[in-house]
C-alpha cells in the first residue's frame, strides 16, 4: 500500500468512526427522548381525565369526558381528546423526533436547536386541516417545555413536574382564553349552513386578530 493510499485509509476509518460516534450518541438520544414523551404524555393524559372527571363531578358537565384516540401509526400510541362545551381540544403526541424550529418564537436555549426533542401538539376541534395552536417539546436532557398562545412554560424536569396542577392551568386557560365569534358573510357557505357537523364560529386566541 502505498503512502497516499495508506492516509486515504486512515481517513476513511476516521469518517467511519465519527459517524458510528455520532450515531451511537444519536441512538442513545432518541431512545431516551422517546421514553421521557411516553411518560410525559402517560402522566399529563391521566391529569387531564382526572381533572375532567373533578370538575364534571362539581356539576359542571360542559366539561365532557375525556377520550382515548388511537393514533394510526399504532405502537399504543394515542390522542386525548376533552370535549368543552360544544368545542373540544384534542392532544396528540407526533410520531418521530426532531429539533425545535428555530424560526420558532419559543424562547428556548439556543442549544437545544441542534438537540432532537420529542412533541406533542394540541389542536381545537378534529378538522384534519386545523393547525396547532400549543406544542409541548420534550427535550434530551429529562425537560420539556410547553409554549402557545401567550401561555409559555419554561423548561421543567418531568420528575419535579405536578401534572395535576399544569393540567388544571392548561383547562383554566382553555376555558377562559379560548373564545368565539360568528363567521363573516364570505366564510359563511350554504353548504356549511346545512352541514350539522358546522358550527356557526370561529376559534380564537388571545392576539389573533379576528
């Protein structure tokens, strides 16, 4: 072999080695990111259906009771749904990981751009063209962060976490933020009048501009 051919070699096995490094490392990341959004998701799912189930047993049935959807990419994967009043939100964990969109406005560390994280989105009603307006980012070193509509939560270790009390302030917020208005005349079709899955509203959040 000769010496050209020799530090060709070397360097490919230095590639090599770089990428099994990053990718072990990666690997390692992913399953951990993986098993802290199971969790999170576990404890705020049964936060959620027992602070619903508290509220409904006070005799406020516009709370309606919570349900389990399950998600088409299976695995045990599902979304929560909690109807309000005639609305509902429903909150789906997304399938893969990925880094947190630095285009974003949440105020996260810049670090954690280059990190994978895992995301659960939450969405008001079931249209399947509805955009989120909440995203939880569960992120590689045991936190998350929950952001959306003016209600930001800085990062927190899920194990200092008191699921009961955010899912209460998550239900309080809904409840008290997210408000409706009648459709304007150039959105309001005869086909969503005589549609008896339509509602005569719109959604909005506190910023929106309606």
């Amino acid at each position: 072999m000769s010496e050209l051919e020799l530090r060709q070699q070397q360097e490919v096995v230095k590639a090599q080695n770089e990428i099994e490094s990053i990718i072990v490392e990666r690997r390692k990341q992913r399953d951990f990111v993986r098993k802290q959004t199971a969790d999170f998701t576990e404890q705020l799912f049964n936060a959620l259906k027992t602070a619903a189930i508290e509220i409904r047993e006070k005799g406020l049935n516009e709370i309606g009771e919570p349900r389990l959807i399950d998600h088409p990419a299976g695995a045990g994967r599902r979304a929560l749904q909690i109807p309000i009043e005639d609305w509902s939100v429903i909150f789906v964990p997304l399938v893969g990981l990925a880094r947190p969109n630095i285009r974003d406005e949440a105020q996260i560390p810049g670090f954690f751009f280059k990190q994978i994280a895992g995301r659960m989105a939450v969405f008001i009603g079931n249209e399947p063209e509805a955009n989120s307006f909440f995203d939880f980012l569960i992120l590689p070193n045991g936190a998350w962060f929950g952001w959306g509509y003016g209600w930001p939560r800085q990062a927190s270790t899920i194990e200092e976490t008191d699921f009961r009390l955010l899912a209460y302030g998550l239900l309080t917020s809904f409840i008290k933020d997210i408000f409706s208005t009648w459709r304007p005349r150039s959105d309001t079709t005869l086909g969503s009048a005589m549609d008896a899955r339509k509602r005569s509203y719109l959604f909005g959040l506190p910023g929106d501009e309606l």
